[in-house]
C-alpha cells in the first residue's frame, strides 16, 4: 500500500477521531458556558466550583467502565463493529446538549456519553490491525492531528452558531460523529479478526447449523483471551512501560490546559468581570438560559483556535519526522522544551510575581505564545508516544485488552491527577509539572525504546531476554550436494520436457519438496546440536523468495538498526539485498563495558557494547566481507579480521559449541555470498 492509499482508506477511523477532538476540547466551552448561566442564579462559590470540576472530569469517567469491556468485545464482534458502537454515544452526547442546553444533568449526560464513546474508540485496534506496518507511528500522529482539527472546529463553530442560540452549537458538531458512523459501516473488518473467524469456520464441522456455533466458538475464544500471559516479559514490561509514559503524559500540562483552556486565556476585561460579579450579576442575554456572545470572551476563542491550530501543524508534522528522525531523539527534546515552558507559564499564571513589568494585555498575550510554544513542544512526544508504543509492543493476541485496561487505568489517574492540581495555586500546579518531567529523564533515557519505522512483528525483542537467534539454517555438506543434485536433475528434465505440463509439475513439486526436506533436517539437526541456540527454519532462498519472510527480515534489520547508534554504519549504508542471518550475546576481553552484542548479515557483521540489553549498543565494529573477510576461532573467542581492521576484533562467546556455530555461519556467508547472491544458485540458473 502506498501511504495517501492507506490514509484515504482509514478516513472514517480519523473522522470518528475528529469527533473525539470535538468533545474533548468542548469540555472547557461548557465550563465557560455554566458559568454564564450561573449569572442568573444565586449558587454558593463552592458549589460552582465543584459543578466546574465534575464538568472537567466526567468525560473521564466513562473509559474506565467501558474500557477494558471494549478489548474484549472487540475479541468478540471485531473492531470495526465496536468503533460503531463508539460511534452511536459520541452522536448522542451531542443531541443530549441540543435538547436543554441549560440543565446541568443534561450537560453532564453528554460528557457521560461522551466518556463512554472515548473509552471505546481510543482502545480500538482497527487502525493497528489494517494499516501496513511501517506507516503505523506516523498514522498514530495523523490520529492525533484529527483530534486536533476537532479542537479547532468546536471553537468555530461555537463562535459562529452561539447567535442562533447554544443548541444549535450541539447540533452542527453532531454532523461529524453521524458522517463517520456511515463511513465506518462501509469499511471491511480488520484482516486479523477475519482470519480468526475463518479458522473458526473451518473448525465447525456442520455446515447447516454453524451460525450459533461460530459465534459460540468466538464466545469461548473471547474468554480465552481474558487469560493474558502477564508473567510474560514480552507482556507486562511494554504495559508498565505503557503505563508510565501516560502518568508522564500527564505532567506534560497538556490534558490540564486542554481542560481549563478558555479559563486560562480569559482576557483581561472578562477576567474583572468575572471577579467583580461574584457570580450574582447578570449578563445580557437572548433568552433564558443563554447568554449571548457578547457576554463571550471572543479574543479567548481566537487564541483556543491559533493554539489548537498549532498543535494540529505538528501533529502532521509528527507524521513525517517519525519517517525521517528517532523517537527517542525527537521525545527527549521535547521533554526538555515542555519543562521549560511550564516553567515560563508558572511565572506568568502568578500576577504578582510579573505584574509589575507588564500590563494585563501583555500578560496576556506572553501567555498566549508560551502557551503556543507549549503544545508544539508536547506534540513532539510527551502526547504521542504512549500511543504510538501500544500499537507496536503490545502482543496481536491480546493487545485489544490490553489497551483497554491502559485507557481504563489512564482516566482514573487523570481524573486523581486533575483533581489534585487543583487544590494548588495554578502556579503552583505547572512548576509541580515541570519537576516531575525533569526527575524522570533518566528513567525515560534507559527504558523507551526506538520505534522508528518499527513494524509489529519486533516489538517483544525489546523485552525478551537476549539469546543467540539465527533466522537462517545452513544446509549441511551431505545436503548441500543432495540439494544441489536435485536442481541439476529438475533443471535437466525441464530442459527436455518443455512441452510436458505435468511433468513438469511433478517435478517442481518434488523439487519444493526436496528443498523442504532437506531444510527441515538441517533444522533438526542444528536444533539437536547446538540447545542454547534457537533457529527459525526459513533458508535464504525462501527469504529472497516469499514477500512475508521479505517484510520480516526488514523489520528484523530495522529493529538492530534502532538498538544500534543513530551514526552507526547500518543507518548510514541501507541496503535493500541486506539479509539479516542472527544476532546474539558475547563478551568482550577488554574495556569498562565488557557486554555486548553480535550481530550478522549476509553481507558484514556487526560487534557492539551494551548499554542496556535489547534496548541501546555502542562502540560499533563493522566487518564487511568484502574487505578480505577472516574468522578465527581459539576456543570460546572468536577473531574477526578485514583489510580495514587488520588487527581484528576479539570477542567471546559463552561456551565453545556457540563459538564453533558462529564461526561457522560467518564463514558460510564469507565463502558463498558474493555481490548479495548464492553462487551455486547463479551456476544453476545459468
């Protein structure tokens, strides 16, 4: 799939998200709203305030019912039926508004609804599931950045239907979830949920009467699912992981700005008034209940839009540096800059502290631009990699649950988080932010691994312990010659029986057989050997061969490209023949770090130190085998030469029998791969 194709073919999917955006930015027009209504009826201080924060923090409460319950529905009935039903309470969290815009009990409905449509859509995997690999992390930023879209078209539509009367704000947002509900419907299901379901059929043995029994099959198969192997590394180390970067997520300030926005830009006149009135004044109105939009801060809303505009830039922007930069780089400065802003925007929420430097306009506008600053600093990881590392480390089998248990845990957290900053000063609240950031920058350093163009199929190397993993087996001498007989034999027949159709059939079925056979003893044997060793059966003529196996071995390679320096040779010198062979622990005879890794290609070989296991190696030494190549073996040490490294590098193994084995495939790949080819393959086809 080319990139435009898949974005055009999950248009619906961001559309939906678009209307998350719309609901979740319209939390602070209602706070804004309340209030107003509030000018015409004599409620305590304290009890405003408390309906403020219930109106902030009720969105929040929906995920953590429904979240984990959407994973497993959508083990049952598919992620496209559940992002359906996401889709139905985001379009009535909007009637409800439309049919009393004055009733507190009706405006914390729809953020109910609103909370539930949140729960089910943001643990949904149909994007994970049907966009192709390599495009997920820069989809995740486009997910965000129709969020984003969403944020400033509630405001636009808030300042230009608010005349007519608050309703028929409610009513032109409504479009928005109705359009993509009808997109959605028309999509196909996600290809993984497909496959299971044929698996299933095949399994039904009658024909007549299977439709209860599939959906008692999928019944079953959903519980099965509920028992997740936590005790798993490749499990609940990439959820805790998860886990955290969302409470970090959380000092960001980003969710609590999101929230409070129109009441952290009230301009200066509105602010007086606010403070003057007591809640008891009353402002001119249309009709009972709504204000009208004179009573409106309008310059506020101009600057919720520039800055929701902001964010939307780089949120598209995320999408194509995440092609182009490392994650790690990229969320590293943004961590950095955000502490800096939250910084800056204590000292400007404290008037008295800058109050005697600048007048109120100023201030305001200083707020403003920092506050701009602030988002297009978050949006370059602090806000984006939490999701972007749920699509990619959470295990296929399980990951729909999983992600609904994060989402679940994430709410209840921000509902303690937001709920807690209040009760500090506001100045109080970002300076407590920015030193949370800045104590787990060391923490964030040693375990967040590199995603860049990262496909799902890798993601459990990050946290499975580190062992020695061929993904080739090597044909053994007796057959080798056997295999080679064999082409000559079919080559022959074919030659002479050109005309013949069965035959020839025939014998390329003996021929595919043949090749099988022999892999799979050679697999066997090597297994039998060499027990601390785990081999994958494919050859690299199947690799060359079979487009999965092609994408495999891409990712392979991309992942020890990312663990590898972002100077080191594999990101300077990509290679599309490039195969990777295996990759294991050594030891190095010398230096402060003496644990590293080996890493082997068709074409070089690749020692380096370890800094953190399967997460991060340096000091790189790279022996190409076009440069005179060498290996020697002494024991459990191997010494790797070339004409660029003429007094070679040592390293270890862990015992002589992985020694032996490793020498043994680099001389494979020195002796019978040359210019990216099998040779003896070359003499065949000839």
């Amino acid at each position: 799939h080319s990139f435009i194709t898949a974005l055009v073919s999950l248009l619906p999917f961001f559309i939906l998200h678009l209307s998350s955006g719309l609901s979740g930015s319209f939390t602070t027009i209602l706070i804004e709203h309340f209030r107003h209504l509030q000018t015409e009826q004599t409620e305590q201080l304290s009890e405003v305030s408390l309906y403020e924060t219930l109106l902030g923090t009720f969105e929040d409460y929906g995920p953590i019912c429904v979240a984990v319950l959407g994973g497993f529905l959508q083990q049952l009935f598919g992620p496209k039926k559940i992002l359906i039903a996401a889709g139905i309470p985001s379009f009535l969290s909007w009637l409800i508004v439309a049919v009393d815009p004055t009733s507190l009990s009706f405006l914390l409905c729809s953020r109910l609804l609103a909370g539930f449509s949140n729960g089910l859509l943001t643990g949904n995997v149909y994007m994970a599931d049907v966009a192709p690999s390599k495009f997920i992390s820069s989809f995740k930023s486009i997910e965000a950045a129709s969020r984003s879209l969403g944020a400033i078209l509630i405001f636009a539509i808030t300042l230009l239907f608010y005349r007519l009367g608050f309703r028929y704000v409610a009513i032109a947002a409504s479009i928005f979830p109705f359009v993509g509900l009808i997109g959605i419907a028309f999509k196909s299901e996600s290809p993984i949920f497909q496959e299971r379901v044929k698996e299933i059929r095949s399994s039904v043995q009658s024909q007549q009467t299977n439709n209860s029994r599939q959906t008692n099959e999928r019944w079953t198969q959903a519980k099965e699912q509920l028992k997740i192997p936590i005790k798993s590394p490749a499990v609940y180390q990439p959820m805790m992981l998860i886990l955290c970067a969302l409470c970090i997520q959380h000092f960001s300030g980003f969710t609590f700005t999101k929230k409070f926005l129109l009441q952290v830009l009230k301009s200066p006149t509105h602010q007086q008034m606010k403070n003057s009135s007591s809640l008891n004044e009353t402002i001119p109105t249309m009709s009972k209940g709504e204000a009208s939009i004179h009573g409106y801060d309008e310059k506020a809303y101009l600057f919720a839009m520039l800055i929701n505009f902001i964010r939307f830039i780089s949120n598209i922007m995320m999408a194509n540096f995440l092609r182009l930069f490392r994650i790690r780089s990229l969320y590293f400065i943004s961590l950095f800059s955000t502490f800096i802003c939250l910084i800056l925007l204590g000292f400007l929420v404290e008037d008295s502290i800058l109050s005697p430097y600048f007048s109120p306009e100023v201030d305001q506008y200083l707020k403003v631009t920092i506050l701009a600053v602030h988002v297009f600093c978050v949006q370059f990881g602090l806000q984006t990699l939490p999701s972007q590392l749920a699509g990619i480390l959470l295990p296929s089998s399980s990951k729909a649950i999983l992600k609904g248990f994060i989402r679940a845990v994430q709410a209840l957290t921000l509902i303690i988080f937001v709920t807690v900053m209040q009760l500090f000063p506001d100045y109080w609240s970002f300076w407590s932010m920015a030193v949370g950031l800045i104590c787990v920058c060391p923490l964030l350093y040693i375990f967040v691994p590199e995603l860049k163009n990262l496909g799902r199929t890798c993601g459990e190397y990050f946290f499975l312990p580190s062992q020695t993993l061929f993904y080739v087996v090597l044909p053994l001498n007796n057959a080798k010659t056997q295999w080679l007989n064999a082409f000559r034999k079919i080559s022959l027949a074919t030659y002479w029986h050109t005309q013949a159709k069965e035959q020839r059939t025939r014998e390329q079925r003996a021929k595919e057989q043949q090749k099988k056979l022999l892999r799979l003893e050679s697999y066997d044997v090597m297994s039998k050997t060499h027990r601390n060793s785990t081999f994958i059966p494919d050859t690299l003529e199947t690799i060359n061969a079979e487009e999965r196996l092609k994408v495999l071995n891409r990712e392979r390679i991309c992942f020890i490209r990312n663990i590898l320096s972002q100077e080191g040779f594999l990101n300077k010198n990509e290679k599309e023949s490039r195969v990777c062979i295996g990759r294991g622990p050594i030891s190095f005879p010398d230096g402060q770090i003496r644990k590293g890794g080996i890493f082997l290609f068709n074409d070089l070989v690749i020692v380096a130190r370890k800094f953190v296991q399967n997460r991060c190696y340096r000091n790189e030494e790279v022996v190409e085998f076009k440069d005179n190549a060498e290996v020697r073996r002494e024991a459990a040490s191997l010494t790797l030469k070339s004409d660029k490294i003429p007094a070679g590098v040592k390293i270890i193994m862990n015992t002589t029998d992985d020694a032996v084995l490793w020498e043994k495939y680099c001389n494979f790949c020195i002796t019978n791969l040359t210019n990216d080819r099998v040779p003896y393959i070359t003499n065949l086809t000839n």
